[in-house]
C-alpha cells in the first residue's frame, strides 16, 4: 500500500505542510489543539515522519515490546515470564502490555510501543482469525519495527511466527481418549470459526476416525467465563459424558467448576483430558492427563525470531512450529 505523506496529512487536517512539518520538528511552536489534531490525524492515516524514519535506520533503543492477550491465562503470563528474562540475560529492555482481550486496548498498547520506538513486538493478537488485520500493523510495517507473532497467526506482514502445532495437539488427545476406551467423548472448544479451534478438533476427528466412539463438540470461547457457561448449558439438555476434552487450560478449569458444582468427581464419574497443564492441580489430588507445551522454548524461539528481525528487518517470513507432548503421569 502507498504509504501516506506529509500533504496527505495536511489536506486532512486543513493546515499547511509547514505546520505538519512543524508539529513533528518542534511542536512546541504549534497551538496545543492543533498539534492534537494533527498527532491524531497521522495516527489514523499511519504517516511515519522523515525524522521517525530515520530515528528507525539509524538507532537502536535495545528495547522489545510484548502484547499478550491475557496475562491471567498462565501459557501467556509464564511465555512472557520466559522472553523477559531471556531478553533481559542479553541486555535488552523489556516492555509488556495486556490487551485483555480488547482489540481497543490492543491498538493502544502497539501504539504505545511505536512511540516509543522499540526494535521489534513479539504479539499475540486478541483472534485466532488468520484474516484478522488490525490498522495498527499498517503503522507498525510504515515504522519500520518488525512483529514476531506467537500462537495466532495472521496473514498480515510480519518477520515470523511461533507456533503450537494445534493439529498433532487433538491428534494426541484423542489418540489417548481411545487408549482408555472410552466411547462417549465431549469436546468442549474455542470459537468454530478459530484457526486453533479448527486444528485441534480436527486433529480429534482424525484420531478417532470411524471408530465407534460418539463425539460432540461445544463451541464457545478460549476465556474462562464464556466455556463455563456453554457448557453448563450443555449439559441442562445431555447428561455428563464419560470423558472430556478442553481445547485449552481456561476451558478445563471450567469443566473443574462444573464438577465441582455439580458434585462430580474428575477421573472418577468423568475422565478429563487438557490441551494446556493444569498447574499445581495436583495439589488438589487431581491428576489430569494432558498436552504439554514447552514455553521456555517457545519464548527462546520467539526471542531469537525477534533479536533476528533487528539485525535482519527487510528478511521475513520465518515460521517455526513446536509440538506438544503428552503427558500422563
């Protein structure tokens, strides 16, 4: 795409080029409300000052951004626990945001980390549509600061991605399931339209293939409020399954609430299986089978992608995929 100019921001704003000039060069000579006006106008038009331009080719501030979608999920607040320090070990700023799932706050914090000219983001985005496009990497490929994504992909410029391998991952769930005979499995997933939810069901299916095995799937979020509630509704119409797979370690902690609701006992009157640890839950003597994902080599590969992009920026398109382990015991 053509990338926006000082007399498109201008004609926009209705003042001259010597006043846009002039608000990026020494905004202190230009009236308050309309150098608001025309920060925000570039903002929306994504316009790169010359003078940003070249703050870009020719500093490096050692300083990496991070934006997760939810630091209260423990993959996302443990993979960053792991890049902070890894990136700290080589000398390198860190500075985190949380979009809390909120695509305005996401906009906010990659905005953030433009101002402050950081050398690369390692994001995962708030979707896992791969057609998701948010404005903001418009302005982040016209600033010249590379994007490493982790565990979403989009079809968006960015260097280069890690990635879960979602298919193996209900491939080995399901697998398992069979192992232990049993036949009624429930499934309980993020959305349908989810590029990880499409991977791990399908993965599911392919590992039961036509066995004689009944598999129903539940759609509704990769949060923990959401699954909660579909499937309580769920299961006002069907009775408890004998087992039950959670896409996510959000999603099994519902499925624990409902049992624990309900008065059902994991592992007894229901075989549990997670795609994602359930920390610590042997705490609690529950010993839940599960999917397990190295994060700390997550985090290595995504920070080495992202100290690679500084060195390396007009190379792209690097795609790494880590498989998850079953873990029984």
């Amino acid at each position: 795409m053509p990338r926006t100019t000082l007399e498109d921001v201008a004609r926009q704003a209705g003042v001259s080029k010597i006043t846009v000039s002039r608000t990026f060069s020494s905004p202190e000579k230009v009236h308050a409300e309309t150098r608001d006006q025309i920060l925000r106008i570039a903002r929306e038009l994504n316009y790169v000052s010359p003078s940003q331009i070249s703050q870009r080719e020719t500093a490096v501030t050692r300083t990496l951004g991070i934006v997760n979608p939810n630091m209260s999920n423990p993959f996302f607040g443990r993979m960053t626990r792991e890049i902070t320090l890894a990136a700290r070990a080589r000398g390198y700023t860190v500075l985190v945001f949380d979009s809390y799932e909120s695509e305005t706050l996401e906009a906010e914090a990659i905005g953030k980390l433009i101002e402050f000219s950081v050398d690369a983001v390692i994001l995962s985005v708030i979707s896992s549509d791969i057609d998701y496009h948010p404005a903001y990497l418009d302005r982040l490929q016209a600033a010249g600061i590379p994007v490493v994504l982790v565990d979403r992909e989009l079809k968006a410029a960015h260097y280069g991605g890690v990635y879960i391998d979602n298919l193996d991952c209900g491939y080995q769930a399901g697998r398992y399931c069979l192992e232990q005979g049993l036949e009624q499995l429930l499934a309980v997933s993020g959305p349908a339209d989810s590029m990880v939810s499409i991977g791990r069901m399908s993965g599911l299916r392919e590992a039961i293939g036509s066995r004689s095995i009944a598999l129903d799937v539940v759609y509704s979020d990769f949060t923990f409020e959401p699954a909660y509630h579909a499937l309580r509704q769920y299961l006002l119409d069907h009775p408890w399954p004998q087992g039950i797979i959670g896409a996510n370690n959000q999603i099994t902690m519902a499925v624990l609430k409902l049992c624990h609701e309900q008065g059902v006992v994991p592992q007894r009157d229901v075989q549990l299986f997670s795609i994602d640890d359930i920390e610590h839950s042997d705490v609690f003597g529950l010993h839940i089978p599960c999917i397990h994902h190295n994060l700390p080599e997550i985090a290595q590969q995504a920070l080495q992608l992202a100290l690679a992009a500084i060195q390396s920026p007009e190379q792209r398109g690097f795609r790494t995929v880590v498989r998850g382990q079953l873990r029984t015991r």
